[in-house]
C-alpha cells in the first residue's frame, strides 16, 4: 500500500488501511509455525485490545498511511464485507464505493486497484 500511497498522493488520493478483526487468531485460524508464526494475536474483547494489537501490527509493518481501527462489533468489516483483507476505492464527494477488490488472501490484488487509479486520476 505505501507504493499506492507514494504513486497517487500528489494527484489527490489518500490511502488508509482500515485494521479489522484478526484473521488468524490463536484458537481460530492461527498461523502456528507457519509464515508468520512469530505473529501470534488473540481475538480482542475490547476496543482497547484491537488497538493495542492494530497499534503492535503498525510499528512492525510501518506503513506510511493512516491506520484506523474498525470497532469492536466489526461494522466496518461486515459493511465493506472485508475480511479477511480487501481493497476499497471510496469517493470522498459521494461516499461511494467506486472500486471494489477480491476477497483476500486470494482475490487481493493491489495490481488491479493500480490499474483502476491509473485511467482515472
């Protein structure tokens, strides 16, 4: 995403990510010894458990965009069915979803929301 957010921000495009409730949790999908097995998070139980984890989760990938935090009952994830990662293009003037992604892991394809930018901004 910081790519995205390096090539577009001149040209009046502001990327977020948007941390939503974990994917892989300990006692639900965790990676164990898989790739990132040094990533072990519960499932929060409260909102300052999401940020705690949201806020672990940006000082170890450091992107250079905004990271907000869905609330604890998940209406950003349910409304933008999101999870377990998706991409977003909202049009800040009507509040539309102008681009919408694949479901990841599979279907996540920052290529394709390059592609979606370049021929319209």
């Amino acid at each position: 995403m910081d790519a995205l957010s390096d090539k577009y921000k001149d040209r009046g495009v502001e990327v977020i990510i948007v941390y939503i409730k974990e994917a892989h949790a300990q006692g639900d999908w965790g990676m164990g010894d898989g790739i990132n097995a040094d990533w072990q998070v519960s499932h929060s139980l409260t909102l300052a458990d999401r940020m705690k984890v949201a806020s672990d989760w940006k000082e170890r990938q450091q992107p250079t965009c905004e990271v907000y935090v869905d609330s604890l009952a998940d209406q950003g994830c349910i409304q933008y069915q999101a999870h377990p990662e998706r991409l977003f293009v909202v049009d800040t003037k009507s509040g539309n979803v102008v681009f919408q992604g694949g479901e990841g892991p599979f279907f996540y394809e920052p290529k394709k929301l390059d592609e979606f930018l370049e021929g319209r901004v």
